[in-house]
C-alpha cells in the first residue's frame, strides 16, 4: 500500500512547491527573502488573482511591525494577504 501511495504521488502532475514565488510558504526566511516585510506589487497581484488555499505568516509578524498602523506595515505583502484574507481589498 505505501509502495503504491509512492509511486502514485511520484506521478502528481504539476509539482507545486510551497516555497514558490506566490504560494502558501513563500514568506520563509529562506536565503534570507523577507517578502513577508516586502511591499511587491507583483506578489500581491499574485496573492490577488490566484491565491494558495492558505499562507503561512511568521511569529515575527507583530515584532517586526509592531505598529500596524504604520505605512511600513500597511504596504507591506503580509499586511495585504491578511487584509485580502478578510475580505477586506475590494475585488470589482
């Protein structure tokens, strides 16, 4: 049954990685992108038109911003998915 599992997930056709520009895990400091703190308009066009099921923030969120209503924080890319997450950017 797990050989079967294996060679049947081997098979699964895109690969999706997480840590993608635009998917669920790419705000992990890995080689050091801070794209969470970033204010990237083509992320967020990503974010905005074709979003993961889900994305990870990092603990360090409210240390790095800790003033959320900071023009820092609101521009930054992990302010905008939690603002889309809420519904709270107009998609007209």
């Amino acid at each position: 049954m797990i050989l079967n599992l294996k060679k049947i997930w081997g098979d699964v056709h895109p690969f999706i990685n997480s840590e993608d520009y635009g998917q669920s895990h790419c705000f992990a400091l890995i080689a050091n992108r801070k794209l969470m703190e970033y204010d990237d308009p083509y992320l967020k066009h990503i974010f905005y038109h074709n979003p993961p099921y889900m994305v990870k923030l990092w603990g360090t969120f409210d240390t790095i911003f800790p003033d959320k209503q900071s023009e820092t924080c609101q521009k930054s890319n992990g302010y905008y998915v939690i603002q889309l997450s809420h519904n709270k950017i107009d998609r007209a």
